[in-house]
C-alpha cells in the first residue's frame, strides 16, 4: 500500500468527505487537526447537486450529537450514502434508523440477545475459531491476514447469535460475501442485489420456524418480540436480523486486521503484546480507536440549534456529519492521540457511538479483537509484512481489506 498522501488544511476549501478516495488515498490528520481548532462545525459545500452538509470533528460535539435524539434523528438515514439520498428505506424498521419508543422497544428486543449470558457461547466459539485459524496461518507461513484469518470470525458470530444451523452456514456466508462485495470479486450489482433478497429470504424463513418454536437466539427473540404493543412483522425481523451482518462483519474485519498492520508498525507495542506487560482489555480499545472502522455516522437536525461560538446555526432539516476518526484523534480529550498504546486509559473513544444508538454488538466486537490478540500473543512469535496492502474504498468503512502477512511460531 503507497502511504496515504497528507493534506493540508490549504486544501480543505476542495475536501469532498463523500468520495470513497479521499479516505482510502489521503491522510486527513492535518485537516481535522485544523477544524477542530478552527471550524467544528464546518459547512461542507454540496457535491454533484445532493444537499450540503455539517462536519463535526471534535470529540466534545460529536458525542453531544450521538446523544441527543431529541433534536437530531436518525431517521433520515444515519450515514452519508442515505442522508445525502434523502432517506433510508428501513427507517422506522430497522434499530439504527429508528428514534422513539419504537427504537427504545427494538433495543429492548435486542438486548436479550446480546447479554453477556446469551454471548457466553459465541464468544468461547469466537476464542477456539480464532486460535485455530491462527495455527493454520502459522503451518501454511504465508498468509493474507484480511482473507485468511479475519474473514470468516465475525460472520461465523453473527450466525451463531442467529442460530444459523451448520448446515446453511456455508450459504449464508457465501450469500453475505456476495451481497456486500467483500469476496475480492468484482460483484455485478444484480447478483448482489439477488444474494441480498435471498438473505432476506432465508431469515423470514427461520423467523417463522422460530416463532413457532423459539429458541434464544436473536431471531428468535425478534420472532417473538413486541413492538409497541405488537408483534414484529416479517420486514422488521428480517431487517434487523440483516442488520446484524451490516453492523457487524465488516467493522470487526477492519479492527483485527488494522489492529495487526499496528502492532507490526509499533514493535514496541507487539513486544507489549508479548511480554503480558499489555492488558488485553485496555489494548483492545486502543485498537478501537486507532483503526476506527467507522469513520462517520449522521443524523438530521429537527429544530434550529445554535451551535460553537461564531453566531452558527445548523437549521432544521440539515445534515449533521458525526467524524469518530477525528474525535477519536482528538487532543482535549486524549493525551499524545497519535501514538498508539496498547497502556491506554482512560481511553474514551468514540468508536462504537455513543448514546441511545450505542452499538450493540460492542461486547462482542471487543471479544473478537480481545481472542485474535489472545492468539497472537500466545501462539506466534513474530510477524512480517511480506508485500502491498490495499485499503477500503469507503467514506464510511475504513481499514486494510488485504494484509499479507508470515506468522512464525514461538
Ligand atoms: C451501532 C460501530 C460491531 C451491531 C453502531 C454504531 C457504531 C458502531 C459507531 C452507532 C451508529 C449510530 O449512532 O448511528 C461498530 C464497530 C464494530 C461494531 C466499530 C466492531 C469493531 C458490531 C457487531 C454487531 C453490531 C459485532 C452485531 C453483531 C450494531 C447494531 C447497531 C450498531 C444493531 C444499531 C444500534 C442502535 O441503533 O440502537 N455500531 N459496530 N455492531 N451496531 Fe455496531
């Protein structure tokens, strides 16, 4: 991977935050450095005729934002891709594009299959498939961290909280790689238009089965489930259950795998990893927030509000940018934030949001960096970059989508 190219703050008056290039081919360290001093909340002018938009890059506002649903609203979409499109087609179904009681419910619903009891088998699959995935690596030598190793834990945990039957796991994992162009193929927008629709399919089918004898996994707890006073209908299964996959594949792939590319470009660090002189917990949040898979969320402003201290105002209806890769680098609220230390603490990212859409699947997404640096601590002595990485082409999803890697033994 050439490194990234810096920009200048000189170059802020030509930013365009939508293009997928300007954070897979710029270091933008610079430029949020100087809008959080300078502007933060600044205008960014509209692109290719869609609505112009707010970008909020200190920590203080941003997480002020996540928190406050009353006068901003994830219903209009929650990232730049729906909002600048003027709305999600699963708002009011789907729990990130959802306010309200209905939203409150949806978490309720949620929450059963997410607690720490439910996880408790998850989590020991997500710590064995980890360390077994590893130990192949380390037989086979040569290995592309991303694809090899990374790839199949997250989904493999989603399928076990939706208690995908063994049987279909392989389809479904083949149907999710399709559908979000994640198996390197170059994808025909109808096959994954096609392999979506079949994903959707294949969920209403188990969600009939489990409402008729459930289980406790999270289907079935959606299958049976009340919201606002009603059962879920089949859409409202369906879409979050896909919701699940959306929030949770890719995000977790780019933390380990980022989290990896930082341990092999902080020796020191690894050496930390190695000695035991690292706490697993504390280091995993670091990861967080150096990789910050999620660079942005947004919400829509509902009433005017008076913001920062030079006469602003964002007005209702605006598009209101949340920039987690900024505020996590933020320097009023983390000391030196541009080294990377797995000692870190406090470590109040914003990695995972913050506020009544406060990711769901963080205890799990936090298990799954927790057992790959639980695995490469115990089981590999040393590890060599052998070749170009490639990174993301996202405005939303950031991190190494290729890392190829030599893991030795002890
Ligand atoms: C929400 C990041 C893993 C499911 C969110 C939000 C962020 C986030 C920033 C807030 C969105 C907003 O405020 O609009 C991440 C990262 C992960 C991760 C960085 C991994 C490192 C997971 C996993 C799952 C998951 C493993 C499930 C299996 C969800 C769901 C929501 C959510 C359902 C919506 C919650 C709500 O709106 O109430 N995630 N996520 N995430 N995440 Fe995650």
């Amino acid at each position: 991977m050439p490194s990234r190219i810096m920009l200048n703050p000189g170059d802020i008056a030509t930013l365009d935050l939508t293009d997928p290039r300007t954070h897979a081919e710029y270091d933008l360290s610079e430029v949020w450095r100087h809008l959080r001093t300078t502007q933060p909340f600044h205008w960014h002018p509209s692109v290719g005729g869609a609505p112009g938009f707010w970008v909020v890059s200190r920590h203080a506002d941003v997480s002020e934002i996540y928190r406050d649903n009353k006068r901003f609203t994830s219903e209009k979409g929650n990232v730049l891709t729906t909002l600048l499109m003027g709305g999600d087609s699963a708002a009011g179904m789907m729990a990130a594009v959802t306010d309200g009681p209905r939203h409150s419910d949806l978490r309720k619903i949620l929450l059963k299959a997410f607690s720490p009891r439910a996880l408790e088998g998850v989590v020991d699959n997500i710590r064995q498939s980890t360390r077994a995935l590893v130990a192949e690596a380390i037989a086979r030598g040569e290995c592309d961290f991303a694809a090899d190793v990374a790839a199949d834990i997250p989904l493999t945990a989603i399928c076990d909280l939706m208690g995908v039957p063994e049987a279909d796991r392989a389809k479904v994992l083949e149907l999710t790689a399709t559908a979000l162009g994640n198996d390197g193929a170059a994808q025909s927008p109808a096959a994954a238009w096609q392999a979506r629709n079949d994903i959707l399919a294949y969920f209403g089918t188990l969600a009939a089965e489990r409402r008729a004898n459930p289980g406790d996994d999270a289907i079935s707890v959606l299958a049976t489930g009340t919201l606002e006073g009603k059962p879920l209908t089949m859409d409202e299964i369906v879409v979050n259950c896909y919701s699940l996959i959306i929030g949770g594949d890719e995000t977790s792939r780019m933390s380990m795998t980022g989290g990896v590319l930082a341990l092999i470009e902080h020796p020191d660090q690894w050496q930390a990893l190695k000695s035991g002189q690292a706490d697993i917990a504390t280091a995993v949040d670091e990861i967080l927030r150096w990789t910050t898979p999620a660079l942005h969320f947004g919400r829509t402003a509902l009433e005017d509000i008076p913001v920062g201290t030079q006469g602003q105002v964002i007005k209702a209806g605006d598009i209101v940018t949340l920039w987690n890769d900024s505020a996590n680098m933020d320097e009023d609220v983390f000391e030196a934030p541009e080294r990377f230390r797995l000692d870190r603490t406090p470590n109040k990212h914003l990695s995972f949001g913050y506020g009544p859409h406060f990711c769901l699947g963080a205890y799990l997404g936090r298990a799954e960096i927790a057992a790959m640096l639980s695995a490469l601590r115990d089981l590999v002595a040393s590890v060599e970059l052998r070749g170009d990485t490639r990174r993301n082409y996202s405005n939303l999803l950031s991190g190494v989508t290729s890392l190829p890697v030599t893991l030795r033994a002890e």
